[in-house]
C-alpha cells in the first residue's frame, strides 16, 4: 500500500538554526513526492514537490530530494526564522489521484 | 482569484444530526477533493471528483457519508446521523487540469459533534 512516516515533534529551534524534518513513504511504483506547510490559523500550502528519484525540491529556502533508494524525501533548511514557525506535512501521490499525507512535524522556531 | 472557500467555517452539531458542508474550488480546476483531518493527523482522503463525476471513494467514507458536485463547480458533503466520532475538520482541495499535483486547499470545516 502507500503510505508516509514522518518524523514526531514537536521540533523547537532557535533562529538560524539548521533544520530537518525525516520523511520516509511506502510505494508501488514511483510516486511524486510533496512538502505541505500549515501556517498558524490558515490551510495547508504546498512548499514543494518532486517528481521522479534524485529531483530536488526547493522553495523559500527548504530543500528536500527524493532518494528512491531510501524512499526517503527528508525536508531541510540551512538557517530558519520565527516565521517558518508551522506544521509540515509530507506527501505523496502514486499512480492512481490519491494523495496520502503524514502525521505532520510542528516547529516551532525561538527568536 | 480567491482560493478554495469552505462554508461553513465551523459546525457544532447534537449526535443524530445531519450536517452539510460545501467547497467552492478555484474556478477552472476540474478536480476537487475531500479530506477528514483529525487533531494531531494528516489529511485523510476521502473522496474525489473530476468535474461533476466522483471517480474515488475512500473505505473511510460510511454509507452515512455522501458527496455531491452536481455541474461540476461546487461540491456538498452530507453526514447523516452525525457521531461523535465524526468531529473533525473537513478539508476542501481542488487541483487544475494542467497541474494536477498541485493541490489548493480551503481552511476547512471544524465539526464538533456533541
């Protein structure tokens, strides 16, 4: 079946600290592989996204590849802000039009 | 363009209830999605449409569930005879034909059923 892990938080960092957030998924075939932010008080907002093994998604500063090797798509960012502050959610879309989402990691980032 | 809406925001309900809650997609996307996000989860599918036919119905959604986009723009989802075990929120999200991985999503329905 399909599915994706995410790493549990909560996640605390202080400003300008590095970040990742680990995310594994379960599939047949080769799903696309997405990063969805949930900003306090508004809806989900996907960050980025990968299609195929070694793409590299990247988007206000976080990167994730997708490794098929390790079915991992890990999230990072070298130096976050307050204001990347959220919930993130990993994803994935096999061949079918289901999306399956993980459990989500909230990080919360200390000024 | 306005983004997903979803009406209404928030729906307290007595168990036995039937509720109903709509989503407005962005105009133009032709699928629209439905998902059941309970606290501390990720979104859930539960089903979805591809203009005005529902293609896909996830084993989560109970005889007691039904979707509706009846020309294809806006969507209904019924509960009736609401449980407790259907407070959640209700996710809305609508993709266009030429970019279907990319998702919008609506701020959601929090359904409190009492």
């Amino acid at each position: 079946g399909n599915s994706v892990t995410q790493m549990e938080g909560p996640v605390t960092l202080s400003e300008e600290a590095f970040l990742t957030i680990n995310c594994t998924y379960t599939a047949t075939g080769y799903p696309s592989l997405f990063w969805y932010v949930q900003y306090p008080g508004e809806g989900l907002q996907l960050l980025l996204k990968a299609t195929k093994a070694d793409d590299k998604g990247s988007n206000k500063g976080f990167e994730a590849t997708y490794r098929k090797e390790t079915t991992s798509f890990h999230l990072e960012k070298g130096s976050v802000q307050v204001s990347d502050s959220a919930v993130y959610f990993c994803a994935l879309k096999n061949t079918g039009n289901q999306f399956y989402f993980g459990t989500g990691t909230s990080l919360t980032v200390i000024p | 363009d306005t983004g997903v809406s979803q009406d209404p925001r928030h729906k307290i309900t007595k168990r036995g209830q039937n509720v109903t809650f709509r989503c407005d997609p962005i105009s133009e996307h032709n699928r629209l999605y439905w998902y059941r996000q309970t606290l501390g989860q990720g979104p859930e599918f539960l089903t979805y449409f591809q203009n005005e036919a529902q293609l896909e119905k996830s084993r989560l959604l109970s005889d007691r569930f039904s979707a509706e986009r009846p020309k294809g723009s806006f969507s209904t989802l019924e509960i009736q005879r609401t449980e407790q075990g259907d407070s959640a929120m209700y996710l809305c999200a609508s993709t266009h034909r030429g970019y279907q991985e990319t998702q919008y999503f609506g701020p959601g329905t929090r359904l409190l059923v009492l």
